[in-house]
C-alpha cells in the first residue's frame, strides 16, 4: 500500500513547486473538470507541446513533471480524457480544461475493487494531522 497516495497520514508536498522549476520546462498549470458533474479531477502542468497534443488530438494532455516527458492521459491505462472546452484565465498562467470521461475514472490510482478513482480529490482533512476517504 503506498501511505502517500492510500494512507490517511496528512504529508502535503509544499516542495512540489520548486520541483517543477527544477524539470527545466516553461509550464503553466491546468485544473482539468468534468464537463458534466463540474467536479475537478486533477490539477496537472502543460507546457506548449502538451497544450499543442491536447488541442491537435482532443485528448487531455500534460507534461509529467516527475518524468519529464509528455503524459497522454489514458495512454497506457485506457482512462482518456476528451477534451471539451480549454479556457484560459485572467493573467494567461493557467488553464481549465473541461473534459469527458470516457472510461471509468481520472486518477491513476485505484478503488479497492482494482477501478479507477473518479477524482484525484478523494480524501479530505479530518484534523490537523490526517486525512479519511471521501
């Protein structure tokens, strides 16, 4: 069982962002939602050849920051996003991307029963120190 990602233990990663100055790539971030229920689903990073691949193929698309390379959502999993709408905020530093699930979920991780989860979001703060499932 992987405690960050299924353990109920509150470790936020306030490194994250000096993380991604560090991948060395020009990125802005995206909050990705579902067109229909409006619940947000994951808030990534794309740079231009990420945000050129969504708008090309209609298909969520980011720059892993931990691989640096380019992440097809639903790539190897068969958990695509299609793209809807993309908007872009106020100051142009970050987007919105409206999509469509086509499978089962968004998250790369997974419900007890092996399927995806709908959301990235789904734990909340308990207290000061841990976290329980949604």
């Amino acid at each position: 069982m992987n405690s960050l990602e299924e353990g109920l233990d509150l470790k936020l990663d306030f490194q994250k962002i000096k993380k991604v100055i560090e991948c060395g790539e020009d990125l802005i971030p995206v909050v990705v939602q579902d067109f229909h229920s409006k619940q947000v689903l994951v808030v990534a990073y794309v740079n231009q050849l990420a945000l050129d691949y969504t708008l090309q193929n209609q298909v969520a698309s980011f720059w892993s920051t931990s691989r640096n390379e380019l992440w097809v959502k639903g790539a190897t999993s068969g958990e695509f996003l299609k793209l809807i709408e993309v908007q872009v905020n106020c100051e142009q530093n970050s987007l919105l991307y409206l999509v469509e699930i086509t499978a089962q979920g968004a998250c790369h991780t997974k419900e007890e029963n092996g399927q995806p989860r709908l959301s990235c979001y789904y734990r909340k703060i308990k207290d000061k120190e841990r976290l329980e499932f949604i």
